[in-house]
C-alpha cells in the first residue's frame, strides 16, 4: 500500500479542557526510586533533580498501565494524553485506540452482531420472535460510546486515584530529559524527566488515491458514526477490515470487503481463508486481488468508488460508506526522535528497541512501549505487561523483560479465530516439514444443530514438533468464543505443552473447546478429519 | 413504594466562591429528599451542568447513619466552590439505613441512577461518578466538578 498521508486537521482542538496545571504530587521520594536518581546522580557526577521520574508521552493502554505502576513504586510520573482528532473529526478521550475505537467498541458491536444472530436462532429452539430483528444504529453507537466514555473517566480518577500528574496535551523531545508539552491553547511549556516512555500508537493509513481522506472513514470514525453505515465498502485484509465488516454485515448492512492480496497476514493461512469463507457464506461480499483507485461524491450523497482487479479491469460501484482498513502507522511523526538519536524504523516509524532490553531505544533514558515498538505485536495486552514490567524495572530494581512468544491473540469475526504460537507456516519453516506433525479436526458445536447453521469451518489444529512427546509450537482454534477458549490453552503452551500432556487431559462436555484435546487425526495422515458423534 | 416529600420547598442556597479565583460566581445549591423530589429539580434545572450527592438521611437528632456519608460531605463542600459558575448542586437525601438498604429502593433501580452505594456523587446525565470513600478524596472530587 502507498505511504500514509498524514495530514490531520491543523486546528486540532482538543477533547477535554485541562484547565488545572499539573499539581506535583507532594510526596517524598521512595527509596527504590531514590536510587534511581542516586545512581543517575553518580554515573553523571551533577546531581540533577528532574520534575519527574518518569514522562509517559501516551496515554492508552501500555502508558497508562506503565505510569501507575511507577506511580504505585513511588516514582513521581507525569503521562501526556492529546488525540489529533480525526481527517473527519472524530475525537475521544484518555485512554487510547482500546478503549475509544479498537478493542471495547469493537467487541460490543461484534456482540451486538452475534445477538440478532442469536435471536434467529431463538426462533427454531422454540422463542415466539414474531419480527424481523433490526438494529437500532443509533442506539448502539450511544450505549457503546456511553461505556466508552465511563472507561475515560475510569482512567482519569484511576490516574488522580493512584497520584499520576495527567495533562491533555501533546508531548515531543527536546533533549533525552525534556519534554515540550503543546497545551489545549497552543501554549508551549517544557518538562523534564529521568526517564521518558513513548507510547504513542497508531493511527490507521489512508491509501494515496483521490477521494480517500475526504470521503472515507476509518475505524477512528465508525464506532460513533452519526448515521448508519448503509451499504458499505470495507478497504483492506488487515483483522480490523474483516471484524468491522462482519460485524456491520451481521448488524444486517450490506457489506463489501476489497482485499489486494492475502488477508489476514501473518496469521496462518488455512485458518484465515477458513475465516474469509465463513464470513463470504455469511453474506459478506468479497473483492479480491482489487484495488482501489478513486473516491467520488455523487450528488445524492452516495460515494462512487472506482477499482482495478487483478486482470487490470477497471470496475466500480456505489456506497454509502467507504471505511478504509489498510493498516496502520506508528504516531511517532511529531516526537522529535531525530532531535534526541532516538533510533527508528523509516519504513514504519517504529522505536527500534534493544536486544537485550526490548523496549529500550538507542538513548537509554527513552524507552517505547506498544504500538510503536519494532517488530512485536500492536495488541493491548502486550503493551500492559510492557509497560508494567518496564515499571518495575525502573523503580523496583527488578530484572524480568517482557516475554513477547507465544502471545495469544483472538481476531473478532462473525466466527472468531483464536491463535497462540506459529502458524502452520512458521513452523514448516522454522523447523522443516519432516519435523512438524499437524493435528486437526472439523468440529460441529452442538448448538449449531437445532437451528442447522453451517458449522463448515468450525475448525482446530495444533502445530507439534514431531520428535518425543511433540511439543504444541502453535494453536489455532476457529469457532464459537475463541478468545475464551484459547487463554487457558496459551497458559499451557506457555508452560511446554505438548501434544502427549494435552491428548491425556479430559474434555468438558459438551463444548468446543472439547475438541482440541479430543484431536487425534494427523494431517501427514490424509485421514478425514471431520469429528462425528460424542 | 415509599414517596418522600420535598423537605421544604426545594430550598435554595446561594453560596458565594472564592472571589479572588472566580468572581461572585453563585452555585445553586439544593437540598431534596427522595427520587420524585430529586427529579423534580433535574426538571427544574434542565440545560444546566447538574451535580448530585447522594447521601444517606439524617435521624431526629442529625445524625447520619452512613459514616462515609459524613466524612464526605466536607470534601465536597469545600470542592464544589470549583464547579462551573452555572452549575446546579443537588443534595439529596436516600432515607434511612432500611430503606435504603431494600435492593429494590427507586434510587437503586432507576434506569438513569441504578445507585449501588452512599455516597454516590455524580455529574448528571455523563458516566462520572463517585463512589463511597472516593467521594472523600478532594482530588477526585475536584476533578468531577472541575473537569468536564
């Protein structure tokens, strides 16, 4: 895809008014971060006392999560919040893509979806359901960003709660201590500090065509779209393309994904074409090997989107909504990095970290956590334990790094896709095909049969080493709540699992998750892996 | 269904601010006693930036039956001379430790208050919201009535 064009509004206002001037917490020093100054004192012979022991410049999930935890250690912590609103607007409030327009909103309105399916379904257990169900957009755009909303203000008396000075306003380098801070006015003002975590994140890519960032949204902008989306085209193969158009097709608007080439990458290959099936059988409609080539507004207010497909052809249709999907990019662009040698990534923007301390940049007070960290995975969790672990290493004396294998992640399609470890790829790869043994199953869940929904890509495999008890280097679980199934298997994997120890434990009856321990068809078998009866 | 009666005639403390940090700025203040008084004045005071502090009633001797009650209403005497100049500040009492403590009372069912605890101190129709010992740390207090 084309280098992002970032060009947000220039006028940015901001969110919330941050009339009060950080009060300095009063509290003495604690000892663990009193050594940390001590010996900053030493190595550097002048003893500098800086406003803070920590600047966070970033405060979604792995700032926020990172500043209380210091703050809990006894450090005296300043985090920086500021969100350039939107290309077309759109705005919120303390706490980060999560919590404002990724993960929360994402799931409730996946949830959402899943319930008008649940009610379908209602009908043929027995439930008198006597219309059509349809959603309400309205409504569900105000309770999702009315919980939004309480999360904010949970934020913001956690950080008051727990003594972290918060200030709304937009924070870049000056030095390897000192912080600008751009105010809600325009007012510039500076602050120092011992250490300085970035923690930024993302922001979603526009792709270079005409029309784009005039005429399209992006996910910064659905979750509280003031109208409903009607027909709508979904731009891109990343998960936030495929979750946000199963959840608008399963909320009943006519949907259209526009892939270039795979979706899905990184993920395993079987399991993201298994999702795309599903998701095709379930009424989304699927463009792939198209580009886009041009936005137009009609004078019916309809958007004229123009493409290319893989033959060169050009086509094209109409849409009410066009939400862009394409990928993402680190929002390191205004931190001043080059000012400070902090070491990045052209390419991604990303904060290169070292090798044996990850989130560490090349100026060692400077640290990056999350989104914007080289080469580690852009998921909320991730960023948390980062940033509390880098805590405790800053203010408790402590030596545990953050452990980035075996994440865990669940991508939030009609039919969910929960993964821990390799996908099948990787580990043909990394350890050759004469050493992997592949375990799978088709699996029907149980409450699929009353009301005969297709079950053709209920699917789990586990990725073995083949030698010994055969180790489990990867899980891939698709179907009915992924996410709560695959957590307590990515504990195991974490803790050496192997597929002997898993082939011995004893299912819970009758679920999904039943089915990976039950797996005992190899793929080298060429037996038919299509689980039948109890 | 118990129905308490306004105390008096909804009555109205103005209460004059620091004048050196924000002029002769008045916020009203009203005592209410029960939902159906409460909502009253939410009527009366429509359009405005309206504070609540639920608390819990005071005996024939004016004494409360709710501890965190008491050591709250200091703290957020002191810090509701921080609210915006139009704002609206309602007190309102829950009835005693028995009827409040019905899970089924109208404060703890009340689509737009579903109360949980005394003292719950909340900025009207948006998600803040203070709760029980909370409602004692001015920090937090002030941040409620001072940031929107």
């Amino acid at each position: 895809m084309a280098a992002p064009i970032v060009s947000f509004s220039r006028n940015a206002a901001f969110i919330r008014g941050c009339s009060q001037l950080c009060r300095r917490t009063k509290r003495p020093l604690s000892r663990t971060a009193c050594f940390s100054k001590c010996s900053k004192s030493l190595s550097t012979s002048v003893p500098v006392r800086h406003d803070y022991d920590l600047v966070v410049i970033g405060g979604g999930s792995g700032g926020l999560a990172c500043s209380k935890e210091a703050a809990q250690l006894g450090a005296r912590v300043l985090v920086l919040d500021y969100v350039d609103p939107s290309p077309r607007g759109s705005r919120w409030g303390l706490g980060g893509c999560c919590v404002n327009v990724g993960c929360i909103p994402k799931k409730l309105m996946h949830h959402a979806a899943l319930l008008g399916h649940a009610i379908h379904d209602a009908k043929k257990y027995g439930w008198n359901v006597h219309v059509d169900p349809t959603i309400d957009w309205s409504t569900l755009t105000t309770v999702v960003q009315q919980h939004v909303k309480s999360l904010n203000w949970g934020h913001r008396v956690q950080l008051k709660d727990k003594q972290v000075d918060y200030q709304n306003a937009k924070g870049s380098l000056v030095d390897a201590h000192t912080v600008r801070m751009l105010s809600a006015s325009g007012q510039e003002t500076t602050v120092t500090g011992n250490n300085i975590v970035l923690a930024v994140g993302g922001r979603p890519k526009y792709p270079d065509i005409p029309g784009a960032m005039e005429y399209a949204i992006t996910s910064d902008d659905l979750f509280m779209l003031d109208r409903p989306p009607g027909k709508t085209l979904v731009i891109g193969a990343s998960y936030v393309s495929l979750e946000c158009a199963g959840f608008l097709t399963g909320l009943g608007f006519p949907t259209t994904v526009m892939i270039r080439s795979l979706p899905l990458r990184g993920f395993d290959r079987q399991m993201a074409d298994l999702v795309t099936d599903h998701m095709e059988g379930s009424g989304t409609r699927f463009l792939r090997q198209h580009v886009p080539m041009a936005i137009d507004k009609m004078d019916n207010g309809q958007l004229q989107v123009v493409w290319r497909d893989g033959n060169g052809q050009q086509g094209g249709d109409t849409f009410d909504t066009v939400m862009m999907a394409v990928g993402r990019f680190a929002n390191t662009g205004t931190l001043g990095l080059d000012t400070v040698g902090v070491e990045w990534y052209s390419e991604s923007g990303k904060v290169i970290g070292q090798v044996e301390n990850p989130e560490q940049s090349s100026v060692p007070n400077i640290y990056a956590i999350g989104d914007i960290l080289h080469g580690r995975p852009e998921l909320t969790p991730v960023a948390i334990k980062a940033g509390r672990l880098l805590a405790h290493r800053l203010f408790a004396g402590t030596h545990e790094h953050m452990d980035y294998d075996k994440v865990p992640t669940t991508v939030f399609t009609p039919l969910e896709y929960g993964s821990v470890g390799l996908s099948e790829e990787a580990a043909l790869e990394r350890f050759g095909s004469e050493n992997v043994e592949v375990y799978h199953a088709f699996y029907k869940p149980l409450e699929f049969y009353i009301p005969e929904r297709d079950a053709s890509q209920c699917y789990v495999k586990a990725v073995c080493k083949l030698d010994g008890d055969q180790e489990i280097v990867g899980l891939h679980f698709l179907g009915p709540n992924a996410g709560e199934v695959t957590q307590g298997f990515a504990v195991a994997l974490r803790s050496g699992l192997t597929y002997q120890q898993m082939v011995s434990s004893v299912g819970i009856h009758p679920t999904c998750a039943e089915e990976v321990v039950k797996m005992g068809i190899t793929k080298r078998s060429g037996l038919d892996p299509t689980v039948t009866g109890c | 269904m118990i129905h308490f009666r306004v105390e008096s005639q909804a009555h109205v403390l103005k209460r004059s601010l620091d004048p050196g940090k924000h002029g002769n700025i008045m916020v009203v203040s009203v005592k209410v006693e029960g939902l159906s008084a409460f909502l009253e004045a939410v009527e009366n005071h429509k359009g405005k930036a309206i504070f609540a502090l639920f608390t819990g009633s005071h005996d024939a001797q004016g004494k409360s039956w709710c501890p965190d009650c008491v050591a709250a209403d200091p703290v957020v005497e002191q810090c509701v001379k921080g609210a915006p100049e139009d704002a609206v500040f309602i007190t309102c009492s829950v009835g005693d430790r028995a009827f409040w403590k019905d899970q089924n009372n109208e404060f703890r069912t009340h689509p737009k208050l579903k109360l949980t605890s005394v003292p719950t101190l909340i900025r009207w129709e948006t998600p803040q919201r203070l709760m029980e010992e909370d409602c004692a740390k001015s920090n937090l207090v002030s941040m409620l009535f001072e940031e929107d």
